[in-house]
C-alpha cells in the first residue's frame, strides 16, 4: 500500500472523525507543552520570586509523573461508566485546577498539590483517552494515531516558547498558569463534545486476522482478546517491557543528560541544543512511525526503536566528542519517537480493540517504575563519580527488551491458556 493508498484509506473516514483528531490532538498538545514540556523552564522564576530550594522544587517534578502514570487507570474507569466525554471533561477540570494552584502558590504544599493535579488530569485528558476514540473512528488507525501523538509531540517542542511569548507580552509565570488554565479548559469542552466514539467500529474483516500489504504482513487479532487472557500471555508483558524502557531512556535523558554532558566538557548551552534537538527529531519519529505502521509490522518498528535507544543511550554514556553526542541526540530521539507509537499500535493490533483500553491503562500504570531512572542515575552519580554507569545499565536494558521482541510472535489462545 503506497502513501497515497494510505491517503486514501483516511480519506474514506466521515468528517467527524476527523474533527474529533483536530481537537484531540490540541488539547495533547497544550496539555504536553504545560505540563512536563515547560514546568521546568517557568519553575527557575517561580523558585526565583517565592525564595525556594531547589529540593522542594525538583520534587513538584517527581510527583508529576508519579501522578500521571499512577492515574492512568482512571480513565479506563470513568470511561466504562460514563463515557469518553466525561473523562474528557473531568481531565480538562482538573488540569485546569492544578494550573489554577500553580498560579496562586506562595508556598511549597499548594505547588505540589498543583503538579498532581495537572499529572492526573494529563492521564485523564491525553493518551489513553485520545488513542480509544481515535482506534474506533479511524479505518487507518496507525496513521491516525501517529497523527494524534505527533501533534502531542509538537507540545513538548512549544512549550518552553509558549512561556517566552507571554513574558514578551510584558506578563509573568503567574500569567502563564492563568492563561494555561483557561486554554485547557475551553479546550477540553470542546474535545468533549466532538469525541464519542461511533457505536459501531469499523473493524477489519474478522475473516481476515492477517492483512496483507506491500511489505510484508501485519498481523492484527481476528477476534478482540479479554484482558484475563492478555494477561497470560508473555506478548503482553514483553510489549509492556518496551513500553517501560523507551519511557526509562527518556525520563533519565530528559533529567540528567544536562549535567552529565556539561561535567563532559559541554557547554550548558550545547547540552540544552541537543535536548531539544531530539524533542524534535522525535516528533519526525512519530510520524514517520504513524505512517509505516499502516506497512510495516509495528513489531519490526518496536525493534528498531529498541535498538536506537540501546546506541543512542550508550553514546551518552560514552559522550566525548560531538559526534558522539549527536548520535546520541539521534539515537534517542529516532528511539524514543518511534517506541511511543509502535507499543501502542502493536498492543492494539495483538490483542484487537474490544478491552485495549483497559490494557493501555494497564501498560502506563506499570510504565510508572520507569520514573526510578533519574533516581538511580543521581545515586550511581553521588556513589560511583558519575552518570554514565547508570546509562551503560539503561542501554543493556534496551538491549535485553530488543531481543525480546525480535524473538516474540503474535499471541495465540493455547498459548495463553
């Protein structure tokens, strides 16, 4: 199937569907860029203007991830009881909360509370949410969902700008949290009320578990699998294990990769480029990702992005020249792009449709252990002299899952009994 038969395919998809990507995709992106894309760029004036430590500071960072990854079986609940809608504007109002307690702190406690909410209401508002409406309303749904998960990406790019225009604008970090609020909650109604999902799926042909393309196969479950079932299987957790890593490399980059190549002979400035540079190298992953997902075995993708992350990590680890430092940026980036869509669309395509939300929720609650990455990072570095041990074990673990998955087949019943 060429590009433009892909065209095609989402072409044949009603308006709605497609109203329904536009707003999703807005509020993943605003609520990415506010949250873990631009936290830390307004936290350095918040710590400037309220006289805190950094220690407390730091800490409003951890309970953000914590949150969103300890939250994200909530969605899958409140959308079994009341809907997608619901969850959407339940997100939107607690996000907008926890901006709300950003813009009106003075202390550490109403900070804190600030960044769980917002970590909750990233979980109820982006992902999961966004991945269930999307995999029912679309015929090519990895294409969709790399649509979907690229302008999210994007919001990790914006974010920090977004702060600097309002600053431009003669306001300040309390502006900031104000206008976020207001945004991500005029947003939320209207991803509300465009997003239901249609009440019948458009589902490949039962008959057919196996679609065949151009490239090969790609193989997707004739029949939806119940999660006891899923559970058993050792797929599941090999693909959950992906999951984990690409989010492990990503967290303990984002959070060390500063320091460690600054103690390398980087320049902060240089140290700061190159993260950026693979926020958005991995915003072009995920695109890509989206678009060879509908050609490629998203299994085959899960390898190479495995295999990106293991060379990108290590020249980190290694990090004593430029070159090595942009093959890290790249390695990273590619890996980190790529792994967040293909999990997700091989996770879909394993075990169908029917409970995928509950399996989703699932792989982002265990996903949570890969916040312990910047922890040991910093306890190799107070004990060991340095970071780069931490990044040697990061990238044997990428190594390891890799194999993993190259040895994995698709799933199949007996197997799981």
């Amino acid at each position: 199937m060429a590009i433009g038969g892909l065209w095609r395919e989402l072409r044949r998809d009603k308006a709605p569907a497609w109203t329904a990507l536009a707003a999703l995709g807005a509020l993943f992106f605003l609520i990415t860029a506010g949250t873990f894309s631009s936290l830390g760029v307004v936290l350095p004036d918040m710590v400037k203007a309220l006289r805190w430590d950094w220690t407390g500071a730091g800490l409003g960072f951890t309970l953000l991830g914590l949150a969103t990854g300890l939250a994200s079986y909530a969605p899958t609940l409140v959308t079994r009881q009341g809907g997608v809608r619901l969850t959407l504007l339940l997100g939107a109002v607690v996000t907008a909360a926890g901006f709300l307690c950003l813009f009106a702190t003075h202390g550490l406690k109403l900070y804190w509370l600030g960044a769980v909410l917002a970590g909750f209401g990233f979980a109820l508002c982006a992902i999961i949410p966004g991945t269930f409406v999307l995999a029912r309303a679309f015929r090519a749904r990895s294409m969709a969902i790399g649509i979907y998960f690229t302008v999210g990406g994007l919001g990790g790019v914006a974010g920090p700008w977004l702060y600097l225009a309002v600053l431009r604008l003669h306001g300040d970090w309390r502006d900031y949290w104000l206008c976020l609020a207001a945004a991500v909650l005029a947003l939320g109604v209207f991803a509300a009320l465009v997003s239901e999902p249609p009440a019948a799926d458009p589902e490949p042909d039962a008959a057919e578990p196996e679609v065949i393309v151009a490239s090969g196969r790609v193989y997707r479950a004739a029949r939806s699998w119940s999660v006891r079932d899923a559970l058993h299987t050792p797929q599941f957790w090999i693909v959950v294990a992906a999951y984990t890593t690409y989010l492990l490399c990503e967290v303990t980059v984002n959070g060390l990769s500063v320091q460690h190549l600054t103690e390398r002979g980087a320049s902060f400035t240089l140290a700061g480029g190159l993260l950026s540079a693979q926020a958005l190298i991995s915003v072009f992953a995920r695109a890509a990702g989206g678009l060879a997902g509908e050609r490629i075995d998203p299994r085959k993708l899960v390898i190479l992005a495995m295999a990106c992350l293991a060379v990108g990590v290590a020249a980190l680890a290694l990090a004593h020249g430029l070159p090595l430092m942009i093959v890290y940026a790249i390695g990273v980036g590619t890996g980190y792009g790529l792994a967040y869509l293909a999990t997700t669309v091989l996770l879909l395509n394993y075990f169908g449709r029917e409970r995928n939300l509950e399996l989703f929720s699932l792989m982002c609650l265990v996903s949570t252990l890969a916040s312990a990455g910047p922890f040991l990072g910093g306890l190799a570095h107070d004990r060991l002299g340095g970071f780069a041990p931490a990044l040697w074990g990061f990238a044997g673990v990428a190594a390891l899952v890799l194999a993993a998955v190259a040895l994995m087949r698709p799933p199949s019943k007996e197997g799981a009994r």
